[in-house]
C-alpha cells in the first residue's frame, strides 16, 4: 500500500477515536501484524508513537521477522518485530499487558480449497495463545468474527447474542465452526484458569491494506478499477453487510482491548457503513469512473461464498464503550483507491 499523505490524514483521524493515552506505559502485540487487520491496528498505534508521542512498547509478528520489518520499515526502532505461525511454539521473550490476536487466515478462497488446514491452524494458534496468556497474564483479545453467527432468519441488526444455523457438513463451515470454537475456548480458559480474554467481531472489514492474494470482494472491486476495469459482480449483491473500514475497525479494536469487558463479546460495526455488496461496488465504480456490469459465478467462487444473507451488525454495546467511527463508507472506499497500490 501507498503511505501518503491522504493515509495518514486518516491515521490522525482514526487515533482520535482510539484510547491510545490508556496505553502509556504499557505493552502490546499485535500477532499477524501484515494483514488486513493486524496492519491498521499496528498503523495506528505506531502513529500515535511517533507522532503523537504516546510512549508504549510494541512488538509484531508475522509468518516472518523479515515481512514486519518491509511492512513497517517507516517505523524502525518504535517496534519489535518477531515471527509467529499458528500451529507453532510462541516464542515471547516476555509478557504483554494486551496480546492482539489477528493470525488467522480470512481469505474466502482459502476456506474453500483447504478447509481443513483454516480450522487446524486457527484452533492450534488460539491455543498456543491462550497458553501463552495463562502462564504470562495481561489480557487475550481474540479477533473472531461476524461469520460465528451463522444464518439468521430476521433481517435486522445482529446483536452479540443472536446466532443461528451454520452447517457442520459444510467444509466452507471451518472458518465460522473454529471461530465459534475459539471463543468458547477462551470462556473455558476464564472460568478454570482466570485468564482476562475479551472478543471482538468484525464484520467487513476493508482498506488499503490488502494484498495481491486477498480474494475479499472488496479487493476484488479495487483492483478492478484501479486497473481500469469495470467492476464484475457475481451475485446480485443484495446481502446487507456491515462494512467498516480498517482504521475504523482498529480504534474499535483497541476501544475494546482496553474498555471492554472480562469475558464479553462485542461488534465492530460502524452505523454510518451498513450496505449491500451492490452498494459498495457501485461506491468504488462511482468514486473511480467505472460501472458494476454482473456476470455468473464459477463453481469454485461459489463455493468459497459467505454463507450469511443478512450480517448488519448492531453497534450498540461497542458504542457504549465510547467508540465511535470516523468513515462513512463513501470515506472508506475513497481511503482504499488513495492508498491501495
């Protein structure tokens, strides 16, 4: 991605809704701190490090030391860069007032052609985690996901205790069944060991940050009107989703790892984002000069779909919190064509 001018207007503009000044004095980790997620959180934070002079100790990590240290090279020496695969041995060197957990993969492709590998790895690296947490303290937070609530048969806003049916047969299900899994995880490890584990759930979750591999519609739409391209729609993209944009999901983030409560669960969803995927193609094509001209999906597309038909997200336990989103969705696209490369 581009780090612009118009990019770190919107870090300044994100860090005002962030509780970075709880931070002062603390530690934190950011795992997965290269993707789509982890790299907004890690962003922000470092912004308010170096340029608001909030003083924290930060580490991230990545399936490599070396792609942190490429990722956030403008930013040497306000970070500790450290590598973390899920499935392997965490290998902190000390303990964390908040460990930021983002190192799953959320690449729909991926869901579909290695089903089993997303679950084992998710469940493997959570674990180790939780591990980590139990025998160092400081506080777990878990990136799970909008997806744990399955389908739901009322189209309104999703709260935190709404869940519905997702298939156990279906081998796209190992995204939603490991998230649904991981948090009931971090439940057993409060209630037998004390451990301080709070869980966010993001819904759609978009910015500049993503990679070439990313198959989310989003980076799909992007890509194609940054190449001039028309964008291709492959459903009829009347799904409501509750959209964010990343620095958005990040002040949110740390609003929770901060404010939230031992134990709950709480939404990241912006009210002035809710949309169809129609709506948030049109937003790029309009933003950019291109039209949204629809097409059929392939098989393997298919196959890889978000099985959810409604997933607006309520916002009212995160807003409670204090938080409050600074992009609307016309913001957030405008974010994404300014920085994406």
């Amino acid at each position: 991605m581009k780090f612009n001018e118009s990019y770190f207007a919107d870090l300044k503009k994100a860090a005002s809704a962030a509780p970075l000044e709880s931070l002062q004095g603390k530690s934190v980790c950011i795992t997965g701190a290269t993707g789509l997620i982890g790299s907004a959180i890690a962003d922000l934070l470092l912004y308010g490090k170096l340029h608001l002079g909030f003083g924290y100790d930060l580490t991230f990590t990545a399936r490599s030391a070396e792609k942190a240290e490429s990722r956030f090279a403008y930013g040497k020496g306000a970070y500790r860069p450290m590598r973390f695969v899920c499935g392997e041995p965490f290998k902190g060197e000390t303990s964390f007032d908040y460990l930021i957990h983002c190192a799953e993969n959320a690449h729909p492709q991926a869901f579909s052609a290695h089903p089993a590998e997303t679950a084992n790895s998710a469940l493997a690296g959570a674990h180790e985690l939780l591990e980590w947490t139990r025998r160092k303290g400081g506080r777990f937070c878990y990136l799970s996901s909008s997806e744990v609530y399955g389908k739901l048969d009322a189209e309104k806003p999703i709260g935190e205790n709404d869940f519905g049916y997702v298939d156990l047969k279906d081998p796209r299900s190992c995204y939603p069944s490991a998230k649904r899994m991981i948090e009931t995880l971090c439940a057993c490890y409060r209630k037998e060991y004390g451990a301080d584990c709070v869980i966010v759930r993001p819904g759609h979750i978009y910015g500049p940050q993503f990679t070439k591999e990313d198959s989310r519609v989003f980076a799909q739409f992007a890509r194609d009107v940054l190449a001039g391209r028309d964008i291709v729609m492959k459903s009829e993209g009347r799904q409501m989703r509750s959209y964010c944009y990343t620095l958005d999901c990040a002040s949110a983030i740390l609003t929770v790892a901060v404010r939230g409560g031992c134990g709950e669960a709480y939404n990241i969803s912006n009210r002035r984002s809710l949309a169809t995927i129609r709506e948030l193609a049109e937003t790029f094509a309009r933003l950019s000069g291109r039209k949204v001209v629809f097409d059929l999906p392939s098989e393997a597309e298919r196959a890889g779909y978000n099985r959810m038909t409604y997933s607006a997200l309520a916002s009212e336990k995160l807003e409670a919190l204090g938080w409050e989103g600074r992009f609307d969705l016309e913001a957030g696209v405008a974010g994404v064509l300014a920085g994406a490369d």
